[in-house]
C-alpha cells in the first residue's frame, strides 16, 4: 500500500513508523488518520515485529490536528460525516494501546492534541526538554475528542482537566514530571542515545510476556480486581509451563541472554 502521510522502516524486529508531513510539523489529516489506523491495525497479527517506535520527520512528533484541513470537512447534521472521520483517531488511538508489541515514543518538538494522544498510549516515552506538548484545542473553541481518554488513563483525570481546561501548553520538563514522558534529554545526541538503549532493553523482553503484561494492564482499569488476579494466575501458569520461560529461567541461571535476544539483535 502507498503511503502519503507515514513512512515505515523495519529493522531485525524493530517497526519504526514516522509521522512525515514536514512541512506541517506532522499535523494529521483524514488521510493520516486512516493510514495510522490501518497500519496499527495490521500490526496487531505481526509476530515478526516486537517493538514500534513513533517519531516525527523534520524536528516534530505531531502537531495535532491541520486545522487548514479541520475547516474544509463538511458541516452536516444527523449522520454526521465529520463526527465519523474523527472517530477514526479514536480507533487509531485504540489500535495502537491494544499492541501486543511495546510501543516506544520518541518525542521532540510539538506534541500536541492527536500527537499527545498517540505518547500517552505509548509504554515507553522519551522527550526532549524543549519539547511543546499539551492540548491546547480550547483556545480554537473545540476540544482534544478522541484523545482524552488516552490521556486520563496516562496522567489521571486532574492532570487531563488542568491541560484541556487551561489549554497551556507545557515543555518536556513538565511533561516528565506528571508522568507523560519517563526519560527526559537535553539534546539530539542524548535523544538518540536514549532511544538506543531503549531498544536495547527491550531486546531482553519476551514477546509473549509483554503482550501479557500489557493485556492485564489494560483489564486492571475494566475489570474488578479479582477477575483481574485470576486472569493474571492463569496467564502465569500458561507462560511458566511454556518453553520461552524455561530458556527465560535456563539462562537467568546461567548468566547468559535467553535466544529471544540474540534473534533481536
């Protein structure tokens, strides 16, 4: 399939998908809306990749929604159109928190509205100190729809109120402090020394018990916290009697890498 708005790169199984409008700091369109969704949606059944990364092309994650693009959609009541194609980005939102692979953001420049929503859904989130993330819809007089919800489950819901409501923007610092990013960096280098040994560490961790984790994560904020419990007891029993944890166990007694690393590498 032809992209206009992403590019793909794979490397062993590493998927980095970058955002590649340039020229418009990476703003989302109809287009890339479909694009990301389709893509996210596609690498749910993709064994062959363990790790997405997300980046920006030209200095910038994502700058939100084009609003050139915003005021050309048609305006119509009832079965609205414009209602559906935003509820697109909801349905890449949710694509990308239901990944069976880690996710990892690596955020610079602007990182606002649909850009914010995709870090939140992101496990692991690298920023740059100058980096501009936030929500800032408010002062244009709509709202961050479909990103919301990503974002009170990432920073909860006073953190989420006082970004939307206020609509400030705030730099990578602050980012790190409410619990957006988790590495904070200074500059280019350090940017992508980080990511670097990010995926580095991520080499070490079995496929199939990240998508555990991940899954039980997600069920801990749906379910009650027994059903919670007795799902995580039966995916234990399952990954211990499986033969990646006796090589994981085998090799931690041996002081050597598991083979799921060596293949990662």
């Amino acid at each position: 399939m032809k992209l206009e708005t992403i590019e793909i790169q794979d490397s062993d199984c590493v998927r980095t998908v970058w955002f590649n409008r340039p020229d418009r700091k990476n703003s989302i369109t109809q287009t890339m809306m479909e694009e990301l969704t389709n893509t996210f949606q596609a690498l749910a059944t993709n064994h062959d990749i363990r790790v997405l990364v997300l980046r920006g092309r030209g200095g910038n994650f994502c700058a939100g929604g084009d609003l050139g693009h915003m005021r050309n959609l048609p305006t119509e009541t009832g079965n609205d159109p414009t209602a559906r194609a935003y509820r697109r980005m909801g349905e890449a939102l949710e694509a990308l928190d239901r990944l069976p692979q880690a996710v990892v953001s690596a955020v610079e420049g602007a990182c606002v509205g649909g850009g914010l929503g995709m870090a939140c859904a992101s496990d692991f989130v690298i920023c740059m100190a100058n980096a501009k993330l936030g929500m800032p819809e408010a002062r244009a007089g709509f709202i961050p729809s479909q990103i919301l919800p990503t974002v009170v489950r990432r920073i909860g819901e006073g953190e989420a109120r006082r970004l939307a409501v206020v609509a400030k923007v705030i730099d990578g610092r602050e980012a790190h402090r409410i619990g957006i990013a988790h590495e904070l960096v200074e500059d280019q280098a350090a940017f992508e020394m980080a990511l670097h040994n990010a995926l580095d560490s991520l080499a070490w961790a079995e496929p199939n018990a990240v998508s555990e984790i991940k899954r039980i994560i997600r069920k801990t904020g749906e379910a009650s916290t027994s059903e919670v419990l007795d799902d995580a007891a039966r995916a234990l029993s399952r990954l211990l009697r499986s033969d990646t944890a006796a090589e994981g166990i085998t090799a931690f007694q041996e002081k050597r890498p598991p083979r799921w690393v060596a293949r990662n590498r």
